[in-house]
C-alpha cells in the first residue's frame, strides 16, 4: 500500500500507533515531523523521513540493502542521493548529533542496517527497549578541538584500553574477519574500551588536524569520558607510538603498556627506500583510493594479510574504501610516516610488552626490536607469520591472548 509519500515500503500502521519515541526523539507519522523532547523540530527531507519510518516500524531487525535500494530506487524524494549510505549518513547525522545520545542505527556488515531504537508504541504505552544483539555499546564524545570521537565498550571485568590505528571502523570491526577475534577475545575477562582515531572510522574524517598529539589528546578525551583511571594499554601498528606518547605523558594512569606490530619510527625516517615507497603510495592514494576497481586498495591488503584468505582480502579491501576518504587516507599514511617517539621510549615506566610478528610485510621486525629495546624492562616476543596482524586460524592468535594474559596478571 503506497501512503501519502508515495513510499510503500511501510505496512499500513494502527490507528492509534501515531508517535515513536527513542532516545528523547519524538517522530510524528501524523505530521511527518521529528522533535526533540524539549520540542525543537528536527528538519528532515522527505528521503530521511521515509527512511526514518522504514527503520522505527522494524526495530531490531536487519534491513538488507537490496530492500532499501528497491524501496527508494526512483522514488521522487528530494533531496536524494542515489547512494543508500550516503542517505543514511545524513539521517544518522540528524538523530545522533547530541554526543550524549546512543547509537540508533547500526550497520551490520555484509547484510545492511539496524534500528536500535525502540519498539512502535501509541504515546501512552510505556516504552520497552528492544532487546539488541549487539555485544558492544557505542558512544560519542568530543575532544578539545571540536572533533567528534566514537568509542565502544565491550566485555566486563577489569577495564583494558586500546588505542586507536589505522582503519579502525567500530561497528564493521566487530563483525569482520580481519578483527572481530581480536576484539571479542580480549574483551573475555576485560571490560574493552576502543575507539576510533580522528579521520577515520565513526569518528569525524574532516578534521583540520592529524598528528600524534591530535591522536595522544583524542586517547585522553575517551579515557576520560568513559571516567577510567588507571588501565592497561594496548597499542597495535600506529597505535603502538601513540599508546607511548600517552604512557609517557602520564604515567600514574598507564598500569600495564602492551605494544603488538608497533614501532618508535616511522616508515619515512626508518629508511631512504621505504620513505620513497609511502611517499609514492600517498600519492596514489589521494587519485585512486576511492575506485570502484580495488586493484588499488589491494595494495595494501597484500602487505597488511599477505597470507589472508579470498574472504579476508576482499572484506579488508573493502572495509579500507568505507572506513575513511582518499584525502583523509593521503593524510593519515603521510604523518604516521613521520612518527618519532625514540626520545619518549626512556620515559615509560610502566611494565612493557613488546611483540611482533618475525615475517611482518607492513612493520619491520627490527623495529620492534628496537621499540623494546628503547623502553626499560620491556619484555620482547616475537609471533611466527607474515601477516601484519595475525588471523584467527594462526598460532599467533591463541599465543597472543595467552601472553596477554599472563603478563596482566604478572
């Protein structure tokens, strides 16, 4: 039944089932309007409130982009973008723009998109939370500058922080092949505290700056935020120089550092042929990152997994081309080329561990050698493989938990 939109991708609705009401929202089916509680209208295009009530009449359950697109493919709503996500990012900007407020809509990778808001009730009827299989929540926060930060907790227990790296995306990490063991093994035992860096992920892209104190302050905001006082820490990649700097800057709140895959130097100050590479990469980065045709992105899915899976090498493609823009991309490879921390390696004196896989085709092993090497007592390991991070079917996996867990609890 096509309703007064022209939209028939809603069932016809109960007379008295008029308002839904979530997370101090207000949506009007009546009046076609969304407010906030304090009464505040929340202007909307005709795509957005379609694409609102599409998700509030289907609380909790997986709308597959193949519906969206063939509900909203020629419909006349203006202004529309042709891309479903695009549409998507407009309304989530809308309805989660208080940092305060949870996450309403949630893309499950590879299937399309949830509501996690609340179940459709007349005004009157108490509202009930739907029940949410997501083993993770996601909140915002903002840092100093302005820039809007989104971090997850997971798991219970003592909290453990991970800082941010390259290609963080908190919602498709969590599903995906390439992470999603990491993620769920160390939130077994742990209450897990991550988050997206600035310039990629949920957090904001478009940020006037990115440089290790940009990532160091942005590590401080969501430690902050979440109100944990005293953690361990684990860097992994770029995250490893920012877990340091931030170890270094205070030291009476880093209880444990653990550093996986990471180095002091950057890749354009560790050697002439390697500066040559991220500089030409970077470049190629800003004219082909955003391709359809991933030969680009492949890349660097060949020398992060070089031994990955068809599956895992297809979703890590792309997962790079979802996660941040071509420019921002540019931006982020060219300053994490620069990095230096060796100074503040002699400052961290919380117990270290430091591991690496032998074979790493992104991050040397030597460097991790030398990141160990400049911190007192650090305690090194190195992990069989190739892959800049280890898979689920390697015996670096299991390895890693175990030596997490015993070094925690050393």
């Amino acid at each position: 039944m096509r309703d007064a939109l022209g939209f028939d991708g809603v069932k016809p609705l109960r007379e008295t089932a008029t308002f839904a009401r979530f997370a101090g929202l207000v949506l009007n089916l009546d009046a076609c309007t969304l407010a906030c509680d304090s009464g505040d209208t929340i202007p909307l295009t005709r795509g957005e409130f379609a694409l609102l009530r599409m998700f509030v009449t289907k609380p909790g359950r997986v709308i597959s982009r193949n519906i969206l697109l063939d509900a909203f493919t020629n419909r006349h709503f203006e202004p529309f973008d042709r891309s479903i996500d695009v549409l998507v990012g407009r309304l989530r900007k809308k309805i989660e723009a208080d940092p305060k407020r949870p996450r309403l809509i949630v893309t499950v990778p590879g299937e399309g998109y949830r509501f996690d808001g609340l179940r459709f009730k007349p005004p009157d009827e108490a509202v009930e939370p739907e029940r949410s299989e997501v083993a993770q929540t996601i909140k915002y926060c903002r840092a100093p500058d302005g820039v809007r930060l989104a971090y997850a907790i997971s798991g219970s227990g003592p909290f453990l922080v991970k800082s941010g790296n390259w290609m963080n995306h908190l919602e498709y990490d969590w599903e995906s092949p390439i992470w999603r063991h990491v993620f769920r093994g160390l939130s077994r035992g742990h209450t897990l505290v991550r988050y997206d860096a600035r310039g990629n992920g949920m957090s904001d892209w478009d940020v006037d700056t990115l440089s290790l104190d940009a990532w160091v302050n942005d590590l401080e905001t969501v430690v902050d935020a979440v109100g944990v006082e005293r953690f361990p820490l684990l860097g992994i990649s770029q995250g490893g120089p920012v877990a340091v700097a931030y170890a270094a800057r205070h030291p009476a709140r880093v209880s444990h550092l653990i550093l996986y895959g990471a180095f002091a130097l950057g890749g354009k100050k560790r050697a002439p042929a390697e500066k040559d590479m991220r500089d030409a990469m970077t470049t190629l980065m800003r004219l082909g990152w955003g391709a359809d045709n991933p030969s680009f992105r492949q890349m660097f899915t060949a020398r992060f997994i070089p031994d990955g899976t068809h599956e895992q090498a297809e979703y890590f493609n792309e997962l790079q081309l979802k996660t941040t823009s071509s420019e921002c991309a540019a931006r982020y490879f060219d300053v994490v080329g620069d990095f230096d921390v060796i100074d503040l390696l002699p400052r961290v004196t919380a117990p270290t561990l430091v591991a690496h896989v032998r074979d790493d085709q992104m991050v040397p092993f030597e460097a991790g050698r030398q990141l160990a090497a400049g911190i007192p007592g650090a305690r090194f390991i190195a992990f069989p493989g190739r892959n800049h991070l280890f898979l689920e079917h390697e015996p670096a996996s299991d390895r890693f938990f175990e030596e997490i867990g015993l070094f925690l609890r050393g």
